[in-house]
C-alpha cells in the first residue's frame, strides 16, 4: 500500500478512486502517568509517557484505515491526514483518513 499526503504520485496514475477511508481509535490517559506527566511539567522536558501512547494511537489508526482502503480495493491511499480531537476529559480520537485509490504505472 502507497500512503502519501500528497494528491499524487510520481511515476503512477490513478485509475479510479474509490473514496474516503479511514480509521480511528480513543485513547484515554492514565492515573498514573497524568502524575508523572504533572511532575514532569515542574521540571520541563519532555513528557515520554504521552509520546509513547500517541505514537500507539496514530499507529493504530493508521493500521484501521490501511485495513479500509484494502476492504476497497485499493492499492494507494492519497492526501492522507491525522485529525485529533478531545471526545471527553482526559480521553482524545486520533483519525487518519486519506482517498482510497488504485494506481497504476505511468506508460513511458
């Protein structure tokens, strides 16, 4: 599978779209890594607890829309993005989501 943030890609041709994929998932924080994370914020630096645990979050939605656009057909996914937003205190969505597509080489 091709991902690329871009409309287009190099050397290929799209040949049909197939259309919006994506894939999420709600992480919510922990008791005790928000009482690292508060003790961290005194001391400054950064905060590995949390990068760990949106690194897994972004992973795993991107894994979710990959699986979409497979469903689909699609060999390529173009103009992916990571969207974020807090669904509840202490709890937050990662959305990847891009344009499912099937490519093919450019003829030379």
């Amino acid at each position: 599978m091709i991902i690329v943030t871009s409309s287009s890609i190099l050397g290929k041709k799209v040949v049909k779209t197939l259309g919006l994929v994506r894939g999420n998932t709600i992480r919510s924080r922990n008791i005790g890594k928000d009482i690292l994370a508060e003790l961290k914020q005194i001391v400054g630096g950064e905060i590995e607890g949390y990068t760990k645990l949106l690194a897994e979050a972004r992973e795993q939605a991107l894994d979710r829309m990959i699986a979409d656009a497979e469903r689909l057909g699609a060999n390529a996914i173009l103009d992916m993005r990571f969207g974020t937003s807090e669904v509840m205190t202490h709890a937050a969505e990662i959305l990847a989501y891009g344009t499912a597509v099937i490519v093919e080489d450019e003829k030379k």
